[in-house]
C-alpha cells in the first residue's frame, strides 16, 4: 500500500473493468452502501463502464496506485427523461483499506473539474444511512440535504434510509 502522494488519478479504461468490479463486489456483499444484492462479473459490470466518455457529462475517473486502482469516482445519468439530462448522480468507491486519507476528496475534485462548463446544472449523491463519512465527504465538497427516501431498500435483513445531497457545478 502506498503513500497517498503515490497515488495517480486517470481516466478509467476498459482494462480496469477487474479492478473496478472488486472493489464495487466487496461493497455488494458486506455492506447497505449499494442496494445491489448479488456481486457482478468483470463481463456482467461492463455496460456500466461503457457509460462513461472521456468528455460530457457522464465521466470516470479512478485512482491507481502500484498499478493497481484503488477507487473510482464518477458522474451518471440521475434519470432516464429528457427534462433531468442536465443533472447527475455522482458515484464513489473505494478499496476499504484506502479509506480516510482524503482520496475520495482528490477523485471528486478531479471529475468536478472534468464536467465544469459541460452542460450539467447540479449533481445528486444518493447515500444510504448511516454513513457518517460519506455524509461529511459530500459536505465538504459543497453538497448539501435535500431529502431523504425512509427505508427505501432493504438488504441485509432490515430497511435503509437515504439521504440525497446536492451541489451545483
């Protein structure tokens, strides 16, 4: 494990579909964080990825260290109508022995900078409760509560809340 100053931030390409598929796994399997029940295959995750562009609204960026990624930060259609194509659902993921060292605020920083003067109006975080960190992540950066689905979905054998942040680009 590196040092933080190690640590690279770059576009994702289709040779990290692995990588981003394990760390994304361990989140399906041992937590709420996703609503995703059943872990996924590099093949049955690739449509994900082919989400992303390297421009517009829609990008992916991960952070790699020792040639290995170590997460990823990203922004996705919020909604399937045409009237929300300005808005986006932001989406962050990170190895768990990565966490608390200021990585998620370097990705963010990095795909905020990459989607300012496209055409977004306001990105969204949907973030199940509790998680204190991703709440405080999110504040930081500028995102503020708007809302909150009560026990929305359930995993894990009882109900999660979540909370939904905004921010303006």
């Amino acid at each position: 494990m590196g040092a933080m100053s190690d640590v690279a931030i770059r576009r994702a390409r289709p040779e990290d579909l692995a990588d981003l598929t394990e760390i994304y796994n361990h989140y399906v399997i041992h937590t709420a964080i996703t609503f995703d029940v059943e872990p996924y295959t590099p093949e049955t995750r690739k449509p994900w990825l082919e989400q992303f562009a390297d421009a517009g609204r829609h990008q992916l960026f991960v952070a790699q260290s020792a040639g290995r990624v170590i997460g990823y930060a990203g922004s996705m259609r919020f909604r399937p109508k045409a009237a929300y194509e300005t808005s986006v659902e932001t989406t962050i993921y990170l190895r768990p022995d990565h966490t608390a060292r200021g990585l998620g605020g370097r990705l963010y920083a990095r795909l905020f900078e990459a989607i300012r003067g496209e055409d977004v109006h306001r990105m969204y975080a949907g973030i199940t409760q509790p998680n204190d960190a991703s709440n405080k992540l999110h504040a930081r950066l500028g995102f503020r509560e708007v809302g909150r689905y009560g026990e929305v979905g359930r995993k894990l054998g009882r109900y999660w809340d979540v909370l939904w942040m905004e921010r303006n680009v």
